[in-house]
C-alpha cells in the first residue's frame, strides 16, 4: 500500500525522477509497481465463483483474439491488467490499522498542496495581469480533478475515524480542494462530490456534516466569483480564469455518437481498445466514459465485464461496508462517466486504492473447496503470465529506455502522454 500512496504523491507534487516526459515516466513506473505486487498475490487471492467463470471466459477469449490486436488494443488491455491486478494486490493486502489511516491521510492532504498554490497564482494574477498554472504535476488539469475527487473521499472516510487529531484540518482541506474544482471548472469532479452527498442531506447522522461541506464548498465558490469580479473590474476585461458553468458536452456526445455507430459496424468483437487514439481523434484520445470505453471497444468481453461489475457492486451496496466508502464507490463511478479516470496513471491508482478498501471490508459469505482455491490461483498466475508476456513483449524497449518520450498525435493522454504514441522514441 504505502508503494503506490508514495507513487500518488509523488506524481502528484510534480517529482520528477528522469528524462522521460512526466506522464510517460509515471505510466513506465506504473507498470513496474504492478510487476512488483504481482509476485505476491497468489498466496492470499480467493475468487468467487461467479468471478472464476467470467475472467476464466474472458481470458480464454483474449488468448484467441491476441494475435490479432494492433498495439493500440494491447495497450488498452495492458492498462485494464495493470488495474486489475492492482485492484486484487490491495484488495487482498489491505489492513485498517493506523499506519494505512495515516498513509491514506498524508495521500488526501499532500495531494492538496498543489491547490494551496492558487492563492501565490492569484495575487501574480492581479500583480502582473497574468495567470500562472498552478498544478505542480504539468499534466493535463482534468488528471488533477479527478485526483481531487479521490482526495475527497478518501479524507471523508478518514473524517469517520474518530479522535485523529488530523481531522482538524478537515474542512480548512475541503476549501482548497473545492477551490480547485471551481478554478479548473471541474464538471465531472462536482457532480462526483456533491450527487453522493445527497445521502448525506437525507441522513440524519450526517445532516450537520453536509451543511458544514455546503458551507466550505460557498465559500470557495465565492472565492473565486470574486477573484473574477475583481479581476474584470479592475482591468476592464471580461476575461475569467475558467467557468465551472459550461452548458456544452465539451465534444463528449459527439464523441459517444462516433463510437456507437462505429461500433454498430462490429458490435459482437467492438471497434477495439484505444480505437481513438489509433486514428487521431480530433476530439480526444478515449472516450471519456468507462462503459461507453467497455462496450464499444471491447464488445462481448467489454459486455461481460459489465456483468461482473455489476453484480460486485450490488453486493458492495447490499453489504455493511462503511456509508462512506460505498458513497466513495458512486463518486468514482460518476467522474469515470465524464473523465478519462479509469486512463490517467494517477487517477487510476487513486480509484483502485478507494475500491480496493471498500471491498477489502466485505465479508466473504462463499465457502469454497481446497480444489476450487488451487483452481484460483491457476487462474490468477495465467493472468499474471498474461501481464508479464504483454509488457516484455511489446513495451520492454520503452521501459527500459530513459531518454525516449512519445511524440505522435496531439498532447491528449492516453496510453502514453502523446496519446497516439504507439511507442516510446528517443528525442
């Protein structure tokens, strides 16, 4: 755990470690840590069977179908490998004691530095008219706001663990955090906050946080409006930093109307994984909707996935799992529907730690045989020999290369930074 709360961090604060750009150096790491977890796995992992059936169907299949993958589908199923597997890793590792409180604390805060620096942006704003970026990560800002719902969440489950002197600093946190969302005009990552906090207005045990979440997020929000009151006052410009009230779907739903009838051509096999990226998208480089990514990407496999996760998560809410964490599960979901959450490195962990508590406090009901466990952990190592065989053949050049970068295609992350990047090349 403390691995990839370090790794988070440290994307987050802008720690660059070598030559390669930031988000294809983190990506490299990324699958490094995921090599790492994955030796340890087969010793504690248990599936149910349910579970057993579909990746056993699911793997069957893309063993076939393989073959036949550009590099830009192997990319794609290289990226749902690496979650997987880090999903089971934390999952199965997880344990609530007050070291993981804490590293899960020093996650949520430390992540919410880089909102602390819109105060030093905003007084250059007004000193020199001129506006500095103020992510320290120098990625995409819709990486970050996506980062700022899990720090969210994660400080809001934190927040139910009584007498953590930490705790005090909770709303003084939330300030930035939301102050972060209204500066980047953060849709998806509002949407993500305050829909799962409607239970908190209707929950009478929660009633008084809710209010006291309403009142921190006005006042940000008022904040900023008067940042840019000001600002276009004094300056005679009608000029904002960014506004949180676009009405557009920022290209999205002509993006989902491509895929679908694109899709519609190959509806049982899907269009295949990174279809955007491979031809240049001039919109974006992923589809900006995990189920939309699943369905007209994947087709069947895509489909059966969604099955899966479906009946997980009705037996995660169905389930005494702290109200927070399931809240935490919906939040995730949500920006996953507008954002590339399940793409970007960070987030991507981020999300992956969050569910993989929320789960990890299930209780495991299935009582399965000796043989049924052998019959598991076969099934986990050939997912693991999967991983292995796909990230030493196809990208071992790219990890192991410190001085090469991608370069194809607009900046829209995907894969790679560069996001129709096929591979890494050297500058």
């Amino acid at each position: 755990m403390l691995a990839y709360v370090l790794y988070c961090i440290f994307f987050n604060l802008g720690v660059d470690f070598g030559s390669k750009p930031y988000y294809d150096l983190y990506r490299v790491i990324q699958v490094f840590l995921t090599l790492l977890a994955s030796f340890i796995l087969l010793k504690k992992i248990k599936f149910s069977k349910l579970t057993h059936l579909i990746f056993s169907v699911i793997l069957i299949a893309i063993i076939f179908l393989l073959k036949k993958f550009d590099i830009f589908q192997i990319q794609d199923l290289l990226m749902w490998l690496i979650l997987f597997l880090t999903f089971l890793f934390l999952r199965y590792t997880y344990l609530e004691n007050k070291l993981n409180i804490y590293s899960l604390w020093s996650l949520g805060f430390l992540s919410t530095i880089p909102c602390f620096f819109i105060i030093i942006s905003v007084f250059f704003l007004f000193k020199d008219n001129q506006w500095y970026d103020w992510h320290l990560d120098g990625t995409s800002l819709r990486v970050y706001d996506s980062v700022l719902v899990c720090n969210f969440w994660l400080l809001t489950y934190i927040y139910t663990k009584k007498n953590l002197i930490v705790n005090k600093f909770y709303y003084f946190i939330l300030f930035f955090i939301f102050l972060g969302v209204f500066v980047d005009g953060g849709r998806a990552a509002l949407l993500s906050i305050f829909f799962p906090l409607i239970y908190f207005a209707l929950h009478k045990d929660y009633r008084k946080q809710f209010l006291k979440t309403l009142i921190v997020a006005i006042s940000a929000l008022i904040f900023y409006v008067s940042v840019n009151y000001l600002y276009s006052s004094l300056n005679s410009s009608t000029r904002k930093i960014i506004e949180i009230n676009r009405y557009s779907s920022s290209g999205r739903s002509e993006m989902w109307m491509f895929m679908f009838h694109e899709w519609l051509k190959q509806p049982i096999s899907g269009i295949g994984g990174g279809y955007l990226a491979k031809i240049d998208y001039k919109i974006a480089h992923h589809s900006h909707n995990v189920i939309f990514r699943l369905i007209f990407e994947w087709g069947t496999i895509g489909i059966l996935l969604l099955i899966w996760l479906l009946f997980k998560l009705k037996a995660l809410f169905y389930s005494n799992v702290n109200i927070v964490l399931k809240l935490s599960v919906v939040g995730i979901l949500i920006d996953s529907f507008f954002s590339g959450f399940f793409i970007y490195p960070v987030s991507q962990v981020m999300g992956v730690i969050i569910l993989a508590i929320a789960f990890s406090h299930m209780e495991v009901k299935e009582k399965l045989s000796l043989k049924f466990e052998l019959y598991t952990k076969i099934l986990i190592l050939m997912w693991m020999s999967l991983f292995f065989y796909i990230a030493i053949h196809y990208f071992y050049n790219d990890l192991i290369c410190f001085s090469c970068s991608s370069e194809t295609g607009s900046s829209w992350p995907f894969f790679w930074q560069y996001g129709s990047s096929s591979h890494l090349s050297k500058k």
